[in-house]
C-alpha cells in the first residue's frame, strides 16, 4: 500500500488530497494542528485505504522533527500543502511585520524542515515524490499586479528551495514537484475560485503519479493544467 504524508490535511485542499488518496486505497498520514477537531478528516471513508492523524504546526520549527518520530516506515509521497496568507502583508506600507515572518514560516521554512526530517523515509519508498504547494503568486515574473508581499515572496522562496531539493536529492532517485493548483475555493481561494477542490486535486494527482520515476519533472514549476510556470 502506497503511503503519503500530507500537511494541512483538516480542510480545504489538504482534506480532499487525503480523500482522493483513501478513495485510491492509499495509507494516509494527515499532519494537522489540531487532529481532535478535524471531524470532517476524521470522518472520510477509509475504504482500502488507511488513515492516521498527526499533530504538526508548520509554524514551529521542531515540529517536522517531532512528526517523524510519529509516522513511521517509507512515504511514497511527501505532500507540505499547508499554507498561510496573512492579510497584513498584502498592501505596501505595512507589510514588513510580524506577520510575514509568520508566512515564511509556514510557507518556506517548514517545508523544507519537512523533507529534512523526512527524506530517508521518501529515499526508502517505491515512488520517492516530493510535493511542494506552491502557488502562481509565488512567481516573480507572472506578477503583473503588485502587492502580496508576505505570500508573494514566501512562495518565491519555497520556489527556490524546491528547485535546490531537486538538485541535492537527485542522486537519491527523489523526484520534487513544485505546484500551483490552480485558483480553488476553498477558505484561502475564495468563493469566486475558477476550480473546485475535486477538480484541483485530482489535476494534482494525475501529475503526481506521471512524475513516479520520470526525475525530468524534477525541479520544476507546474500549474496543475501541467504546463510549466516561469519562476
Ligand atoms: N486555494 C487556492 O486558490 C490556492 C492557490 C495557490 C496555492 N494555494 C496553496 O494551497 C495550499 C492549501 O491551501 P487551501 O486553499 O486549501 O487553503 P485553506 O483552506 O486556507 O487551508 C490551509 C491549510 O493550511 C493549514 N495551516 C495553516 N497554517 C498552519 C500551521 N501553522 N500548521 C499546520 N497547518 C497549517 C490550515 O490548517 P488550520 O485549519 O489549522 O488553519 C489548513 O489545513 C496552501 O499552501 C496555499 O498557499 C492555494
């Protein structure tokens, strides 16, 4: 049975990569803040599929660590989905604050401390894929609007940390994937989002299982559509 840890996996994007994945008869480890409120994760149908719960706060830095303590045994697909977007940091004039520190570390350190922490357990699975959640608005040159301080600039920065992964666990046959999903209601998306939860994630999936043993997709950009995103 394949194996995927994903982040964020209480809500929104995070709850229905879980689901699809119970639904394909993946086991799921699902890292969450609070896993005694995640009644919606709580109760998806496990089918074949195997499910856990796991207390993770990317804000923390010892977190990933502590987790990998938690979940044992090789993981097929490493997921660090969960995000932050912190309206503070959007307009120039007050963006630079304590709250952007927050964003950088949800949304770049702790990705990073996540496949730190777990890259022995992905070297040792069958398909060795590293998902990073990225997002368009992390790309410098699509950004033709301005402002988004916080979230811009720490999706650009998870952007180059996936792209040095790609580099450093190459020889270890690891294959990182960096994602946009589209714009997707869910909380952070909006009501106005072009693609539901289903539609994005099955998009994602899809990519997910062509980069099983194709490193060419290593170290690259990929709006869920599968076209490639400029940096
Ligand atoms: N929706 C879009 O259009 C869109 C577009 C581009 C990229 N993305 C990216 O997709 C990912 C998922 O976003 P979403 O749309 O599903 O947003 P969402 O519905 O707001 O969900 C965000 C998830 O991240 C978790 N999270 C936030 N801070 C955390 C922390 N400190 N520790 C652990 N988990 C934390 C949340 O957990 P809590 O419930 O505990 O807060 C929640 O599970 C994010 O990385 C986002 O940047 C989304």
């Amino acid at each position: 049975m394949h194996h995927a840890l994903i982040t964020g996996a209480n809500r929104g994007l995070g709850l229905e990569h879980a689901r699809q994945l119970l639904e394909r008869g993946w086991h799921v480890s699902a890292a969450v803040r609070s896993p005694g409120d995640a009644a919606e994760l709580a109760a998806l149908p496990v089918g074949d599929g195997k499910l856990d719960l796991h207390a993770y706060d990317a804000a923390d830095p010892d977190s990933a660590a502590a987790l990998a303590k938690a979940v044992t045994g090789p993981v097929d697909l490493l997921f660090a989905n969960a995000g932050k977007m912190a309206p503070e940091t959007r307009q120039f004039g007050s963006a630079a604050g304590a709250a952007m520190l927050e964003e950088f570390k949800v949304n770049s350190i702790a990705p990073l401390a996540l496949v730190e922490a777990f890259v022995d357990q992905v070297a040792a699975s069958e398909m060795k894929v590293i998902a990073l959640q990225s997002s368009r608005m992390g790309s410098i040159r699509d950004n033709g609007s301005g402002g988004g301080y916080g979230y811009r600039a720490s999706k650009a920065a998870l952007n180059a940390i996936g792209k040095s992964l790609s580099i450093d666990l190459k020889d270890r046959g690891i294959v990182v994937l960096t994602l946009h999903p589209g714009w997707v209601k869910t909380d952070m998306g909006g009501p106005n989002g072009q693609l539901t939860v289903q539609e994005s994630v099955s998009g994602q999936l899809d990519l997910i299982a062509r980069a099983y043993g194709n490193p060419v997709m290593s170290g690259r950009f990929y709006h869920v559509s599968g076209q490639d995103l400029p940096w």
